[in-house]
C-alpha cells in the first residue's frame, strides 16, 4: 500500500478451516464494510488480503504458509497489506512477524472486535499490529455480512473446556462461552424474516451450551426455540460432542420436522483405550449407547464422524476395533485424518508415536471402509423421493444441486429452480458420496 493510497480501500478475505471461521469471516467482512472498505473479486484486485487460518492439524497450517508466500513480491513492493487471522494467528502470535516478515496484522479469532481499531493503526503507517486477547463478547453481529442467502451460520457457543489430548482447539478459541438465547432467537427471527431458509447453530461442542441469561435453555430447548420459529425452514446445528449428547436433543428432532435429520457425532476411535489414552471421556460401549438413542428416534436421522487414525499408541488391534465400530454404527459420513502432533497439546507427552506410513495405510483401509458403508447406504435410497432444498446450479447442463435433510447432497435434472426453494426429487442413482435424482413434476 503506497503512502499516497487513501481510504476507502478494497479487501478480500480467505478462509480456511471449520464454519466457525467461515461464519468470522463474515462477521469481519461487515465489520470491514462499516469502516468503508469495499470488498474485491479476488485477492488480485484487493489492497487488503487476509488470510483467515486453522491450526488443526499442521498441514493446515503449512497450507497458509505457502499461501502467504505467493503474497510476498506484492507486500514487499507496498502493493498489498497482508493480515493473518483466526486459530494459527491466536496459536503462533507475533511469531507470524518473525516467520514471515511481510505480514502487517495478526489478530487471534477470539479478538476481531479489536480489527477496526487495529486496521487504525495500519492506516496511520503502523509497519505491524497484532490482538490476540480474547474477548469477552465474541458474538457481536450487528455488521455480519453473510455470504449465503439461504444459509445462515449463527455461533451459539465459543471456545472449548475439554481437553482432548490430540487438539489445539482449546488453545485457539479459548475457554467456553455461550451466547444469551435471547440474542440466539432474535438473530434468528431476523434472519427469516430476511428470507433464509435454513439455519446452522455453530459451536466447538454445542450441546455444551449453557445459558447465561436469566431463562436458562438447554441445548434441546434452545433447538427447539429456534426449530418453532414461524417461517423457518430447516435448522442444522454441529458440532455435538458425544458425552453431553443426551436423549432429549433426540426428542427435540422428533418433536420439530424443521429440525434436520442429521446429527455430526465425532467419535475419533472405536477403542475405549485410544478414547482414555485422547480423554476423550467416553468409552467405545458409552458412545453406542448414544447412536442408540439417535437410532430409537421416530425418523431416521443420519449420522456422520470424525476419526483420527494413528495417535500415539494406536495398536493395530486397537485400529481394528475403530473398523468394527464403522460396521456397528454405519455411519452416512465420515471425516478422517491421521493423528499430527499439536504446540502445547498433552499428546506430545505420549509414547508410541505411530510411524508416517504405516497412519497412511491405517487411513486407506478406513476409507475405504467407509465408502462401501456409504455406497451401500445410499443405495438403499435409490427409487424413494426426498424434499431437496435447491443450493446452486451446474455450470453447464440442467443440473440443479440440492441437499436432503439428512445433508446428502443430490444432483438432479430440472429446466429451472431458484436457490433456496425446497423441491421433492425422486432418487434414480448413488455413489457414495452423493446421490442422483430426477425432479418430481408438481402439479
Ligand atoms: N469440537 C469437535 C472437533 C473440532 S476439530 C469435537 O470435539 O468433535 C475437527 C476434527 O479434527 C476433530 O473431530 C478431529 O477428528 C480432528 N482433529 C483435531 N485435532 C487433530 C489432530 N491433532 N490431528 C488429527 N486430527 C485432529
Ligand atoms: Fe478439540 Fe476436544 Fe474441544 Fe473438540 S472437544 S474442540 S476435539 S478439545
Ligand atoms: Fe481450524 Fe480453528 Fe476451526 S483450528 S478447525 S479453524 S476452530
């Protein structure tokens, strides 16, 4: 940015990670917004690029690193103002100066309400800024710039109290804290009132949710306020951590159609050994337990995981019994990585690192696992007709892009349909990844 560039400037935004920095990323555009910046097409064309980045796993991290570089001769030329936000710039702090010198702000996701006053001091010809405290309200959204129309994230919890051995969550986000429900329900009667369709409440752990406000919901009667709204039309909510999973989540779903019929239920490994060894506080026979519960609901709700293949100690044996959990529970997705070692996490304290490869291998037998499960399940459907709430448009043919309520994603032939209307589609084809339809003709 050269001394003779003034303000308002154009920004752009990337983002890497989970929906919650995906949703950030919009409360940072509004916020940008309101100080005058105008957004750009692409990081080519804007002045201010900030990359918004995880730290989950250090591949994510190694990803921005390569990213930033590409930003160099443009920031050194004064060309661009590079800024780094969210989890690796709460992790890494002023260490992002060091390691990559052409980088101007760094502020920690539990810090944006600091960004306005921040990008003052950038303005003013500050070289390098940073905030990285963590913020007491980190759920204003009075400037929100939502990129989707008909899908709205809402954060309804921040930051994590547990401590898996294997994560850097707690880290990043820092300690728990829950929005008001008050607050929670308002935004979501506006938003419907503006015309979205489908909210997705969002936490690390949401059914650790607790209300600090004087009416005291619980999760399930907050899904439930909000799955009640008149005009609502479909509510998500990720990601539920199994120990505070409870029975009465699943007579919420029941009780509410709007509420959708999905649950995302990490389990990380099917040994009760591996969960003690993560602290993960479950063991193999409590989280059946719980897909119990979900598989006594009236509908049948799909449910999907995560897995981390090799951490430390993982014994072939103890690999084996995440593969028989797979056949047991069935799930209808699966996320799944190999174990990396995290800054400050209690895993690296632990023996019995598990050799590159041989994670590696362990993941290519679950996936591919998994994906026959999945081809097998989406089969079935094959022939039955599911309401699709229409997401985008294929480039090229009459191809419409839909996703059930059970979050499958459906590819179907119609001549036309408008984002965000829900339409019934007859299933004619699966993979294991999404299914094919035909639109059913309404009269
Ligand atoms: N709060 C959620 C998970 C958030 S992180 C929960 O408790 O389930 C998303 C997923 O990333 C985790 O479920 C886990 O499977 C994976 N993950 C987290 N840390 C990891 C690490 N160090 N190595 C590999 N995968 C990891
Ligand atoms: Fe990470 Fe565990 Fe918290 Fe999930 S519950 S964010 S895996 S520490
Ligand atoms: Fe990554 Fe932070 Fe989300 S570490 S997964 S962006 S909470």
């Amino acid at each position: 940015m050269g001394a003779g560039m003034s303000r308002p400037q154009t920004f752009y935004i990337e983002t890497f990670g989970c929906q919650m920095n995906a949703h950030d990323s919009e409360k940072v555009a509004g916020q940008l917004v309101a100080r005058g910046y105008r957004p750009a097409a692409s990081s080519d064309e804007a002045d201010l690029v900030f990359l918004n980045t995880c730290a989950i796993r250090d591949k994510a991290e190694q990803k921005v690193y390569s990213r930033l570089g590409q930003f160099k001769a443009d920031a050194q030329a004064g060309k661009k103002v590079v800024a780094v936000l969210g989890c690796m710039a709460q992790l890494e702090g002023e260490k992002i100066f060091r390691q990559v010198p052409f980088v101007s702000l760094v502020c920690g996701s539990a810090s944006y309400r600091k960004l306005p006053e921040l990008l003052v001091q950038i303005e003013a010809g500050q070289r390098q800024v940073t905030g990285l405290a963590y913020d007491d309200e980190p759920f204003e959204t009075e400037f929100t710039r939502r990129s989707n129309p008909f899908r709205a994230y809402i954060t309804i919890i921040e930051g994590c109290d547990k401590a898996c051995a294997y994560c850097v969550v707690p880290f990043t986000r820092g300690p728990e804290r829950s929005r008001a429900s008050d607050s929670i329900l308002a935004e979501a009667r506006q938003l419907v009132e503006e015309g979205t369709t489908e909210i997705q409440l969002l936490g690390q752990n949401v059914n650790s949710y607790r209300d600090p406000s004087r009416r005291r919901l619980s999760f399930a009667e907050l899904l439930a306020a909000v799955g009640g709204i008149p005009g609502i039309r479909r509510v998500r909510f990720t990601t539920s951590h199994p120990r505070d999973f409870t029975g009465e989540i699943v007579q919420a779903i029941d009780s509410h159609p709007t509420l959708c019929d999905h649950v995302h239920l990490p389990v990380q490994s099917g040994s009760t050994r591996v969960l003690r060894r993560m602290a993960r506080e479950y063991t193999r026979e409590d989280y059946l337990e719980k897909i119990a519960l979900i598989r006594s609901a009236r509908r049948a709700i799909s449910i999907t995981t995560d897995i981390i293949v090799g951490f430390p100690g993982e014994t072939e044996a103890n690999f084996e019994e995440t593969l028989s959990l797979l056949d047991d529970v069935q799930y209808d997705g699966a996320f799944s990585f190999k174990y990396s070692p995290r800054p400050n996490t209690s895993a690296l304290a632990l023996d019995g690192q598990v050799p590159e490869e041989e994670q590696g291998r362990r993941l290519v037998v679950l996936q591919a696992r998994q994906r026959e499960i999945q081809l097998a399940r989406n089969q079935s459907l094959v022939g039955r007709e599911f309401n699709v709430v229409v997401e985008s448009r294929h480039s090229k043919q009459p191809q419409w892009v839909g996703r059930t309520t059970t979050n499958r994603v459906v590819n179907f032939a119609s001549s036309g349909e408008e984002r965000g209307s829900t339409v019934p589609v007859r299933v004619t084809a699966a993979g294991p990844n999404s299914l094919v339809g035909e639109r059913v003709q309404t009269v």
